[in-house]
C-alpha cells in the first residue's frame, strides 16, 4: 500500500453541522438551519449525475453547489444578494473535520501518501485543507481527472496520476458505495463509521456492508491499524 | 496576491547537483556526472517541444525523460539494465532543494496559497515534495492543465484551477523566459537568482531581464518581502 485517498465530505469533515452554522450565520435564526443543509446535500447526487450521464459537460461542484443553493434557497423563501449567496456557497470550503481527522492523517502521512480523491473541486479542497490544517500531500479528486465518482475513472486515473497500480492505493471512506466502486476498480478499501454525518437519525452507512480490508471508526484507529 | 505558484527545476531544487550525484551512484564513479546531467537536461525543452507543437499528445514528464535517458546513456556508451535505467530516471522525484526553499516556502506558506507550476508531473513533484519536505498546499503545473510552459494554457488554466484572476498570482522563477510568459498572461512576478543552477560557469538568467514584480536571490528574501 503506497496512497490513502480520502471521500471528504462526511469522512474527514463535518458537512452538516458546518453548513447549518454558516446557514445560520449569513440567512438569519429563522431559518431551520439543519433542514436547509440537509436538503442542499440532497441535490448533490442529482446534480453530479448530469454530468456522469453525459448530459452535461464537466463541470466543477463549486457550479452545482451554486445552482442548487439558488433552488433551497427558492424553496426556503429566502432572499439573498449575489454576495451573501455566493458567500453561503464558499461554506464549502470552510468545512470543519471531524476531531480524529487532522491528528489521524498527520500519522498516516509519515508513512503514506495522502490525498483526498473526493467530488470537491481542487479550490475547495485547497481552501478546505488551509482553513481546517489537513495535511493533504496533493489535491486530488473528480477535477483532476475530470470524473465524479462512483464512475471507474475517477479511481483508475487517480491511480495513474500517481503512477501507481490500484492495488497500490486504498480508498478511505464512509460510505459503502464509494468503497464498492473503489472496491471494482481494484483498490483496498477502508470503512470510517461515521454515525452522525447526517445527524442523530441517521440510518444509512452504520456499519461496512461488505468484507473491506478495513473498518474502524477514526482516521486515527486507522493509523493504530496500519501502524502509523 | 492570493497564489504563489512556483517554477520547480532550478528555482526551489537543485537538479544539476543531484542528478550528478544520482548518475555516480547509479553509474559509478568513471562517468562524467555534471556533463551527464548537463546532457540529460539539454534534451529536455526539446522533448517538451512536440507536446507544445501538437506532434505529439499530452505526454507526461517521466516518460519524456525515459526517452531522453536513453538517449543519453546511448551517447555516453553506458550499458544499464531496464531496472537501474527506471531508478535513475526517478532520480527527478528525489532533486534536493536550495537551503533557502523550505523555510522560505514555510513562511509563505501562512499568508499564500503555495504550490507548484512546474513541468514535472503530478507523482514526481509529489514524491519530491514527501522526500525533500516541501510543504506545498497543493500539486499543480502542467499536468492537471495539460500544457507544457511557456504556452499560455498553463498559467491561465491553473488559475482557473484556483479560482483566481491571473493578477492574483505571482510566478516565481529563476528563469526569465517563464516570468515574461506568465507575465504575458497577466500574473504577477518574481524573479529568484539561482547562479549555480547550471554550474560555476553559468551565463543565463544571472540577472533579472524585465521589471519584474519583485527581484530576490533567495525564497526566504520574497518571504521578507512579501512580510511573511
């Protein structure tokens, strides 16, 4: 194993509770911050998928997050400037990690190479990682390569990018999809639970729904595992 | 000012001194090291040349300097074995900075986005960063755009990854050829005095050409500069 490449949003950062902070901040205390975040990240998969169909051309998430805070915010009835919209939509690259993220990753670097290979647009990714201090080695991900994930190639030319088989990369994640398609395109697989990604109800991604070459639930119980 | 993006070869590594010292080790102590690697980077803007000129698709670093060592070893009669010809070409992933590269790029670092603009691609300046302890904040330059410097493409397209205007990022670079291209593209500028890149006998960009933005003998000196 010579690259851990991370799924961001949901295993190295805390989406639902930064955005719903931000939405607060910029939209006011009359808004139901949680329902707003929740349903923005509900456009996420749709909007992507435009784009993985070939309906669409490439098109960074900074663009698709932008059009569908224009839709929530339609919904919510709420009336934003292009500045403060634009700003809310910027919350994205503020995104504050999960406690184990920064420390685990720290570990993991001495040994590995480290990468996100997340949707995130290499801006956000960057502006993330200055923001919250993830220690990233490169930023990597759907823009690089030009390919959403779960498509093959945003796997297999990451893996080319960094000059290595895919069975030389381990994609980390809290998601079993991610982790299936990682999975397909030859790469080991690790399982983050993270319970609470979209809050005290959440019923999906609880438990590795398949036989990953590891599970656990931290960055940092994955640097005890491989000895970082 | 929001990016610095740094030249690589020569500006922040010293590739002639640690090519020379790679060729001895590899090649042993009867090869003439500094005309070796003299030889070995002359055939390097001509390799870049037909990607430039579209003879040739996008085709990264490492495979350009494979064709390129082999010509080499073929001139200097010198008889490596596939294995050994792959160890020396990675020889780029593993160049040794300036004194004056880390702490510098360390106390920019905190005020800018720092990263690379270079013609390496992404592994080899990856893996030159883990070994050299170069804390960039990402891995930019040619590959991600697809363009070789000095075609405008690979200024403006990395901005564009950056999600800046090309006047809120400054060029770095011990070459005055690569400083009036990004200039051209409307980037700020840095010239940084390398007089030993090319040996004791050097003749080229000893002295900055234009007006640069800013003219400095060392990555520490734009640190104090820039008030970093």
């Amino acid at each position: 194993m010579k690259a851990l490449l991370f799924d961001v949003f949901g295993t190295v950062v805390d989406w639902r509770t930064s955005i719903a902070r931000e939405v607060t901040g910029i939209c006011g205390p009359g808004v139901d911050s949680y329902r707003f975040a929740d349903r923005w990240r509900s456009l996420y998969q749709p909007a992507m998928e435009q784009v993985r169909s070939g309906a669409r051309p490439f098109t960074r998430l900074d663009v698709l997050h932008l059009e569908s805070l224009r839709t929530v915010l339609s919904e919510f009835e709420i009336d934003l400037d292009s500045d403060a919209t634009t700003a809310l939509n910027l919350a994205w690259h503020r995104l504050e990690p999960w406690p184990d993220s920064v420390p685990g990753l720290t570990r993991l670097r001495t040994e590995f190479v480290v990468a996100p290979l997340s949707n995130g647009n290499i801006s956000l990714l960057l502006d993330m990682a200055k923001n919250a201090g993830l220690p990233w080695d490169a930023i990597l991900g759907a823009e690089p390569v030009q390919a959403y994930k779960p498509m093959p190639d945003a796997y297999l030319r990451t893996a080319d990018i960094l000059g290595l088989r895919p069975d030389e990369c381990m994609m980390v994640a809290a998601h079993n999809s991610d982790l299936a398609a990682a999975a397909e395109c030859g790469f080991a697989t690790a399982f983050v639970a993270r319970p609470l990604e979209h809050g005290p109800t959440q019923t999906s991604d609880l438990a590795p729904e398949a036989e990953w070459t590891y599970s656990v639930d931290s960055i940092e119980s994955l640097a005890d595992r491989l000895n970082c």
